[in-house]
C-alpha cells in the first residue's frame, strides 16, 4: 500500500477538498481543509485530526460568517480560542471539548 507523505492535495466525492502536509497517509502539519458545505479550516493537523492552532470559518446559507480561531485537541476546539458570530457577537475564552468553559 502506498501512503501519502509530503505535501498534496485530495479532492472527495462529497466536495470536500484538503491541501497540505501528509504522513503515513493522514493529514500532519500544516493544511487547509474546505467541506463541500461551506466551511474551511486553516491550521495544525496531527494524524488526520484538526490540532493545535487553526481557523475554521463557515460560510453557508446556516451560519454564514461564524468564525473560531484558537487551539485544537483531537477535532475539537480545546484551550483558549475566540468565537465570533456574523451577528458580531464574540465569546473570547476558554473551551473544553468543543464547549465553552469558564467565563470567557
């Protein structure tokens, strides 16, 4: 079996696209990944999972403008980030398997 290590990019049958770092087959490092539904994460991969910093922004009809930039666990926003709504309402804080914790 051959795995992607390097750089590249995959285009899915769903829409879906992700270009950047891979090791043994799996998204690693740096990269962007853009779902077919409008949304995009910028940032940190560690074997296949969204981790450490990055940006995800949505952008279809449901919640247009929605953006989180901060830390990533696992797929999940984890550590300090900030959320801003399109509304412009912001939550800037602490997060906790992909909820806000704390007070922010």
């Amino acid at each position: 079996m051959c795995l992607k290590h390097g750089t590249g990019t995959d285009s899915f049958n769903n829409g879906d696209v992700y270009t950047g770092e891979y090791l043994n087959g799996k998204p690693h490092g740096k990269g962007e990944y853009t779902w077919g539904t409008g949304q995009v994460y910028i940032g940190d991969f560690a074997k296949g999972f969204k981790h450490g910093k990055g940006k995800w922004k949505s952008v279809n009809n449901h919640t247009n403008g929605n953006i989180y930039e901060g830390d990533y666990k696992h797929d999940k926003k984890n550590g300090s980030g900030v959320f801003t709504w399109a509304s412009g309402n912001i939550y800037k804080g602490d997060y906790q398997e992909d909820e806000r914790h704390g007070n922010g």
